[in-house]
C-alpha cells in the first residue's frame, strides 16, 4: 500500500493528470484533472488529510484509535499533574518488553541467587534471611520476569508487607465469629531488612545481565527512626541469672557471655568452651565465630568468670543449637521471675515486673551500656564488642542511659548460690518431657 500522493501526466481524451492517494481501508485510489493546478491543489488537501489522520504510518486500526482517544482523555483529566508523553510511555514499555523476553523470573533468579551465596559459604543464618525475604518476594512475583519489576512494585511491595505470624498478647482482640483477623503490617526494621535483601538480589541479577538497571534508589531507602537501645537494669540482670540458676543452669554460660561479653546470639552459638582461656583472662572468637569474619580476642571480666567457672569443660559447645530447647528452658527460667512478680502483687508490695519479652538484644545492648559508663574507655569497649568504626557511634547510642552506680552494680553482679549438678539441656529435655496441657471437658 502506497502511504504518499503522487500527480502524474497521464494520456487521456478528456484528463491531462491523475492523482493518486490512500484510501482510509489501506487501499490506493485515484482521481482525475484537467490542469496541473486542480491537480496540486487536490494532493495538497490528501496530504493535509493523511497528517491528521495518521496514515503516512500506515492504516490505524480501530483499536489503536481507541488506544489514542484513551490517551488524549485521559491526559486531559489530570490537567494539574501531566502524565509524560505518550512516546516516551511507549518506548519505556518497549524496553522493558524487549528485555522480558531474555530475562529469567523472580522465582528462577532468587533460586540462582540462593545457590551462589550457598556456593560463597555464606552462614546459614545469611542463607536463611534470603529464603525467607527474597522467597516470600518470589512467591508474590514469581512468575514474573526479573526485568519486569519496576520501582513502583517494589514500594508497594514494601509498603504492604504484614505480618506473616501475629504475636498473641492480652491486648490481641479475638476477630469475630467466622471472620479472619485483620492483617497486621510489618514495623519498619523488618521493611529495611526486606529492602535490604531485595538490593543483594537485584545486585545479583545486574551481574547476571538479566536487568539493565537496578530498581532500588537511596530516595526509596526504608527510614527506621533512632531509638535508644533497650537494656536490662542491674536488678534486673541478677534476678535473671537467679532464676536460671534455679530452672536452666545449662543456659548460664550462653547468657553469661552475652550479657558480660557482649557476644551475640549467633556468635555464642558458634563458640566451643575451647576459645575461652579464663587463666589467661580471654575470650579467643576465631574468624568462623565473628559476624564480621575478623578474629577478636575479649576480656574475661570477673563478673564474667564467676559464672563461667563452675560450668567450665576443655571443649564443646558452649549451648544446644536447638532453638526450641533453648526457648523452652529459658520459659522455665522466666516463670520463676513473673510468679515472684505476681506474689509481690499479691502482698501489695510496689514492684516493677521483670520487663518481658525482653527487649531485642537486650544482652549486648546492656553490655556495651555498662562497659562505656563502668571503663569509661570508648576505644575499649569498641575492641570488647568487635566495632570497626569510630568510638563516637558508642557515645551516640550508649552514653547517658545508666548512671554510674548502676554501672557499678552491673559488674558486681556474681552467682548466687555454688553450682548444682548441671545436666545438658539436651539430656534434660530427655528428662523432662513437656507433657501437652489437658483440655477441659465441655459442661
């Protein structure tokens, strides 16, 4: 099909030129003209006719005229905030198409990216931080190609993100007789964590040359406001080890070197009662134990070494791996503590409760605390806690939430009775099975 006007001398009894044009169907017709100036005059009007109508481009189809009379209304409706340009829409489109058809999906990209960081040797706790966010982004976005995703989905994503589990509390309102409760968002740490991961898959996929860009910018960054860190008071701090003493002795190394070291969590659960010298006074945390892959050595502190000691063994474990273990022991531990609060309670004595559920790492947290105020040596308790950076981040955080006669306490803290036969949890476990609670029989 001819898209132009053509004016051609003809042989003809009557005309002398011949126009030729497109018809609106995509076929080509023609009229005839005496002179060259009606002839002019008629092409001039066809083209005029064609540049209004589009069909220098070909035939529009009826659904590409509604695709533009869509455009134009729709443009015409936000008048105070113009869309861009219907062009530069199309050619955005057109390139994250084009790169669709080479990508590979969210779900097949997070399995790539979950074997590569397996192959790297990264921890099992990192490991398990990419199943749970990055899987739970491919479970939305699966199916989808990882070049699709755009800025605009991972902000709604992170946005509407709720709670997979709900902490039950008494507060918790029961939802009504065959409804579902409401879902519960998310706080904005656990968005930061997800936007966090997401940034190591796409980074991934960039490499992998299935996205052209990365859909995360620093003006999408998650902002998580600065509070202080939450700690135990030295009250506080003693009654806890009481009570493991008297319900989960086996706990006390554990808890000991998190809240009189300041080791966390996973690096406890690392350790083996052979990196820790208490002739020598040291903590010895090799490369494989410390979060930052960096060996450290910590100071044994007297507090610190009164609990240690009357568990002390050449090797092993310093604690079960066991989380369900450690948590049932620990529950035990803490019963003792609320019933003592409910007892005082009861006697009308004014008490302030054991703070539970403890605030979130509140050990290390108490540690650097009482470190700071007790040694009032930044640099120290920097070394004590394994930070590469500057002191004054410690000043930032720590400084000014105890006093020093707490400070003072906190290390005075020491057992309160000489050791028992401390059994293994895992032995006690096989000791004392949890029996399942009975159920009342329906009056």
């Amino acid at each position: 099909m001819r898209s132009d006007v053509t004016i051609s001398k003809v042989k003809h009894p009557r005309y002398s030129y011949r126009v030729r044009f497109p018809g609106p169907k995509g076929e080509t017709l023609q009229s005839w003209f005496t002179t060259k100036t009606k002839a002019g005059t008629f092409a001039k009007e066809r083209r005029k006719e064609i540049g209004r109508e589009g069909l220098a481009f070909g035939v529009i189809g009826d659904g590409e005229k509604a695709a533009v009379q869509f455009w134009r209304t729709f443009a015409a409706s936000v008048p105070d905030a113009p869309p861009p340009a219907l062009l530069a829409i199309l050619q955005d489109y057109a390139k994250q198409w084009k790169a669709s058809r080479s990508s590979v999906t969210v779900a097949a990209a997070v399995e790539s990216y979950e074997a590569a960081k397996t192959a790297d040797g990264l921890r099992p706790i990192s490991l398990q931080a990419i199943r749970t966010r990055c899987g739970r982004f491919a479970k939305d976005f699966g199916n989808r190609p990882i070049s699709s995703i755009t800025k605009a989905d991972i902000s709604a994503w992170i946005r509407n993100l709720s709670a997979t589990r709900q902490r039950k509390t008494a507060a918790t309102p029961k939802p009504k007789a065959g409804k579902t409760a409401a879902p519960v968002q998310v706080g904005l740490r656990t968005r930061r964590n997800h936007q966090l991961a997401l940034s190591g898959l796409f980074n991934f996929a960039e490499a992998q040359g299935w996205v052209k860009e990365i859909p995360l910018t620093k003006k999408q960054a998650v902002k998580v406001p600065k509070n202080r860190p939450g700690i135990l008071r030295p009250g506080d701090v003693a009654r806890l080890f009481g009570a493991l003493e008297k319900a989960a002795p086996a706990l006390i190394p554990f808890w000991g070197l998190r809240f009189f070291a300041g080791i966390r969590e996973q690096e406890c659960l690392r350790m083996d009662w052979s990196m820790i010298d208490l002739a020598a006074g040291e903590l010895n945390l090799h490369d494989t134990v410390t979060k930052t892959g960096q060996s450290r050595t910590v100071k044994i502190e007297p507090a610190l070494a009164a609990f240690l000691t009357p568990h002390k063994k050449a090797d092993g474990p310093i604690v079960t791996r066991s989380e369900m273990a450690r948590r049932y022991h620990f529950a035990k531990a803490t019963a003792i503590l609320q019933a003592e609060d409910e007892a005082a309670k009861e006697s009308g004595e004014e008490v302030r409760p054991f703070p539970l559920p403890m605030p979130g790492n509140a050990a290390r947290h108490s540690f650097a605390t009482f470190h700071l105020m007790g040694f009032r040596h930044a640099g120290e308790t920097a070394l004590q806690l394994g930070h590469g950076g500057s002191p004054e981040m410690l000043h930032r955080h720590y400084k000014g939430i105890c006093s020093e006669a707490e400070a003072l306490a906190f290390w005075e803290i020491r057992p309160a009775a000489g050791p028992a036969n401390v059994i293994p949890i895992d032995q006690q476990a096989e000791a004392e099975p949890v029996k399942p609670k009975r159920r009342k029989a329906a009056r």
